[in-house]
C-alpha cells in the first residue's frame, strides 16, 4: 500500500476545531474575517488563550496543542487576511496595521476582556503580538511567542517572484522552488511533513497580495512591549534560528525564556499535554 505523508496521517483529533463556534467577524473596512472560538465552558480557567497563527498554518499544524489547551483554558482564534479561509475583497488592505486591527476588533466583537486575555502568537504572529501591545492597541494578561524573528522567514527567492510574476503563475512555479528550498531547512518528523503539507496546500497568489508582510521588521515593535512575555525555544527548529530568539529577547524588556526539548513536543502528542500544563503555571505563577 501506498503511504500517505499528509498531515493527515498523524490521526488528529480535531477536537477543538470540530467543537469550536465559527464565525465569519465583519471589519470596519467591510472585509469578513474567520473565527472560531470556545468561550463559554465555566469549568475552565478565567484566561481566555487568544492564538495567531503564522503564514500558511492550518488546522494540523497546532491541533493537538489547541485541543490540550482547550483542556485548560477557552480559546480564540482568528485567522489573519493570509489565510484561505478569509476570501480577501477586491479593496481589502493586507498590511500590518489593517491585520492588528482585525484582531482588535474581532476582541470588541466577541466582548472579551483584556485583561483576562493571553495573547499566543507563532512565526509571524508573534510579530502580530509585538505590534498589538508595542503600539498599545492592547494591553493583555501576558504573551507568549514562538518561532520568533523579527523579520519573516520567507526566502528571499520567493518574495521577489510575487513582484516578478503574475498571479497565476505563482502556484505553478514557486512551490516547487519552495519544496526544494525547504528540504534542509526543517526538523526530522511532524515539522517536516506538516510544512509540505502546507506548500501542498498554500496559494501563493494570496502571499501576493500580502507582499508587504514579507519586509516587515518588527524590531521596534518588540522593543515597546510592556506586558509579560515568555519565548519558547525549541531547539530542534531550524527555519526559526535560535540565534534571533536571543536577540529579541534582549529587546523586550519583560522577558523570559521557556525552553522545551522539540519541536513535536510542543505540537503534537503526547508531549502537548506536559506542555500545556507549562503554560498554565507560567500564566497563574508568573504574570
């Protein structure tokens, strides 16, 4: 029999996404953004997890860790204008500034409070998270970053093909080009399978259209950050370098450093369990 290397075949469960409230949140610029959540189980802890994925995640990328959070905490998730899931209008803006403010105004949508709020952002997405509290959108619990830099890991390559080429030829060449460039840039197991799944699954034509996320530099945006914020080290990862995790974490003056031992451990099971239970000590113990 033929083997299966899609995401699939890690047998996740899903259960937060298959529980989870979706929800399509419309925007002060009449663009619709995808949500989905769990808000409403007393029987977890006050602090509500807000997530941000990076570039091109789906749901297998982090579904195991959601589904332990989950466990412990309720739990948003708003996909930024990248994603597939939100079908980009024809006048909709992709910038840094118009995505931060999707996310605050997804929180005044959904009535949350700040305070109660645990902002957890991954690759770009801690960028996110630097540019929500180091422009004072939003002053949340804590934080907690993963995949940290302060520029995005996008090859250089590749960016310069979105200004090249046309749209419809993204797909067709740049993820072969992708595939190749990525080869030698990943952790052996789920970090390898889960990012050809997800070249498998991008469309580039998006990343396009958010062709300038790719020359953000989020320097100052961590340096301005004022709430507590952990970074978790992976040491096994090697498309996010370890040496940009000591950098930011000199910029940002309230910050910690939660190391684990790989990448698998903080995403998939069993591992995610004894994880999850990490970040509950540090949100009760330390911020």
């Amino acid at each position: 029999m033929k083997k299966n290397n899609s995401a699939e075949e890690t047998f996740q469960e899903l259960l937060f996404v298959k529980e989870s409230t979706k929800v399509y949140i419309p925007m002060s610029d009449g663009q619709d953004i995808f949500c989905q959540y769990i808000l409403d189980d007393k029987t977890k802890s006050d602090y509500i997890i807000f997530f941000i994925q990076g570039f091109a995640s789906g749901h297998f990328t982090w579904s195991d860790f959601w589904d332990a959070l989950h466990e412990e905490f309720n739990m948003v998730i708003v996909d930024p204008r990248d994603k597939k899931s939100n079908e980009l209008k024809k006048k909709s803006k992709c910038t840094i500034h118009r995505i931060a403010l999707d996310f605050i105004e997804a929180i005044k949508f959904l009535k949350l409070d700040e305070k109660k709020l645990v902002l957890f952002g991954s690759s770009i997405g801690a960028s996110y998270v630097a540019y929500l509290v180091g422009q004072e959108m939003i002053k949340p619990k804590g934080c907690f970053l993963t995949g940290t830099s302060r520029k995005p890991r996008s090859p250089r390559m590749l960016v310069h093909f979105f200004f090249l080429l046309p749209g419809f030829a993204l797909n067709a060449i740049v993820k072969p080009i992708a595939r190749i460039y990525m080869r030698n840039k990943l952790a052996e197991g789920f970090q390898k399978q889960i990012y050809k799944d997800r070249i498998n699954h991008v469309d580039f034509r998006r990343w396009k259209t958010c062709k300038s996320l790719h020359d953000w530099d989020a320097t100052e945006e961590f340096r301005k950050m004022s709430s507590p914020v952990f970074i978790i080290r992976t040491p096994d990862d090697k498309y996010h370098k370890e040496d940009e995790v000591k950098i930011i974490r000199e910029l940002i003056p309230n910050c910690k450093i939660i190391d684990v031992p790989t990448y698998d451990y903080c995403h998939i099971k069993p591992g995610v369990y004894e994880f999850t239970q990490t970040i509950k000590k540090t949100i009760l113990e330390e911020m």
